[in-house]
C-alpha cells in the first residue's frame, strides 16, 4: 500500500459510511480514490499536510484496520513525553503501546490465529503529552471495517480527557499513565449506544481556551484545520465551564463564551443533539465560599434558556453528580475510573431520551 494514499485516505475515511455520500461527493476524485486504496479508518481527528505521515493527537483520536495473519506491527512517531496507545482486537482490549521518541516499529497485536482480525489503535493520552504520527504498517491491510453509525463528539476539559482516572487515589500526581480517554464517561457512553467517539479536551482549559482550538485537527498546530465533514456527530457533549468557575467568572462573560461556543457548534453541525453539561468535580463545601457548583449550574442553565428561548430546542442541560469520595478519586482528586462509569450511565441515559436511541 502506498504511504501517501494511506495518508490522503485519513483525512475523511469515515466518509464511506452508510448516511455519508454526501461528504464523499464532496470530496475530489483523487481523495475518492485514495480512501478506498488506504484501507485504514480514521478515529478522531487527523492532520493530513505532512507528507511523510497522519498527524494525531486529541485523546482517544486513533485509527481501525483490518488485517490477515497473526501479527500487526504500525510504524509510528512520537515526542519523549510518555504517549501511549490502547489496542483492542476483534473487539477485546488486549494491549497497551507505549511510545518512544527513538523508535518507530511497534507490534500493536501477536500471537492471534492465524486469520482475519479487527484492530483498534487510539490514544490513551491527551495532547498536552504529545502528538503521534501515523507512516505506516508492516503488513498489508484488508479492506477497513466500517464506522459505527452513530456518532458523539466530546468537548471538555481534563475530566472528557481522562485526567489521573487511572491513578490510584488523590494523593497522586498526573503522569501519562494514569490517563486512558478509552476509560472516560464521554468513550463509555458511546459505546453503550453502538456510537463512535470523538474526544476534543485538554486539562485545564477554559471554554475560551479550548473554543479557540476547537477546529483543530492537532490542537497545538494553529494551521491544523480539521474538516467538519469527516465527523458528522448526532451528539456534541459540551463538559466545559469547571476551570471558569474555580477561578472566579462572573455569569456574564461565562454564559456569553458557552454560547459563543455552542454556535460555533451548531453552525457546523446543523442537526445534531448539544448537551450543555456540569460536573463531577464542582461542589459548593469547596473551595470554602466560592459555591463553584451552585454557579455553574445557574451559568450553565441560563445558556441553555437563552439558546432555548432563541428556537433551538436541540440544545439540553446535564448535570453529572458530584463525585463521591467512597466510588474513590484519581490523581489530584479527578474522577475515578468507577466515577466515569457513573457519569457514562447518565450520559448513556440522557441520550436515549433525547435522540430515542
């Protein structure tokens, strides 16, 4: 296979889908041609200008082949920062990868009967760790398995990217190993409603800070476009607000920075559910005073009724509860591993009632 069909064919394989022949018509023949030549399926987001190779870097973005044989080895480049894949197999995960800045032949499955196997690769760690580009693999590719045809996109901060989930309690300090966005409520819930994910978070972040990336197919690359085509979400989760509130918004500029965001949202996607969220880690006991949780949910709450009072009834509020010290906290008290799960029941909950799923 040709590496740079492998790399044209990335930016919008998911096109292929049932429901998508709309975006491949957009698209000019030479990409036509390159998406069925690269037998590869993009999970995610993927920066396609390099010609030595896919760029890749929000959580949980990554990428689904299918193969013929007992072994798969990816040809893969990262930075030194700790970075690192979560390998599934027919559907079982079964391995994870981590990367190196001096190597670039990695064995993502072994060992497997010898026939025809289903492989998931995506990235367990947020941006902020480091990006991964895609050159290539040592054996060649059948044709990919096809995209769910439901699909969630998830915008947030550190709890969307999975911050210290699987850390082992809050006395821990972040380290790429105990994040895994493949263990995050938004990854869980997408799962339980037969959807694939599209994760868009970085710890810390504000809504500003993490609207004026919001395009970007690699987040620290200004020039990064990503082309909404690709990834048309039924759903858009918008966990944001919880770093506004801890370090003092006032309810004006924060209701008016959601909204711009839930906007830019819809503009790019017409039909598609938002879900304006709140929680876990917000409560009003700490820090003393500052009824961080009591805020945010009136902030929250009144985007929602202003876009609701606008016409757009397709915009929701959801609250996820405050996480609860006996389910346990992950590094410097995000949400645990169990805490996730909770959170992806009533995400999972919500978005049966709303789009009858």
């Amino acid at each position: 296979m040709r590496l740079r069909a492998l790399l044209l064919g990335l930016i919008c394989a998911t096109a292929c889908s049932a429901g998508r022949a709309d975006v491949r018509r957009a698209l000019p023949p030479s990409q036509q041609s390159a998406i069925s030549a690269a037998n590869v399926r993009a999970i995610g987001r993927f920066d396609v200008q390099d010609p030595a190779g896919a760029r890749f870097a929000w959580p949980g973005s990554g990428f689904a082949v299918r193969f013929r044989g007992t072994q798969l080895d990816a040809r893969l480049k990262a930075g030194s920062g700790g970075d690192a894949l979560q390998v599934t197999v027919d559907g079982k995960t079964t391995a994870t990868v981590n990367l190196r800045g001096d190597k670039e032949l990695y064995t993502v499955a072994t060992g497997l009967p010898d026939g025809d196997h289903e492989v998931e690769i995506v990235k367990r760690t947020e941006a902020r760790v480091g990006e991964m580009q895609l050159l290539g693999f040592a054996q060649p590719l059948l044709d990919p398995p096809p995209p769910p045809a439901r699909r969630i996109e998830i915008v947030g901060d550190s709890i969307s990217a999975g911050y210290g989930n699987e850390g082992p309690d809050q006395h821990c300090r972040f380290t790429p190993a105990t994040e895994n966005a493949t263990a995050t409520y938004g990854w869980l819930a997408a799962k339980r409603v037969g959807a694939e994910a599209s994760i868009v978070a970085w710890s810390g972040k504000t809504i500003d800070e993490m609207a004026s990336m919001y395009e970007r197919a690699v987040p620290t690359r200004p020039g990064s476009r990503w082309d909404p085509r690709a990834f048309v979400p039924d759903a858009v989760v918008v966990n944001l607000g919880t770093n506004d509130v801890t370090r003092g918004d006032s309810q004006a500029p924060f209701v008016a920075s959601l909204v711009k965001l839930v906007d830019r949202a819809r503009a790019l996607y017409p039909h598609a559910l938002i879900v304006c969220c709140v929680g876990s880690m917000l409560t009003d006991t700490y820090p003393p005073g500052k009824q961080t949780l009591t805020r945010a949910r009136a902030y929250v709450h009144a985007a929602v009724e202003q876009k609701r009072s606008a016409g757009d009834a397709r915009v929701t509020y959801l609250e996820f509860p405050t996480q609860d010290p006996a389910v346990g906290y992950g590094c410097d008290y995000h949400p645990s591993a169990r805490t996730h799960q909770m959170m992806a029941e009533r995400l999972t909950a919500h978005l049966k009632t709303e789009l009858g799923w």
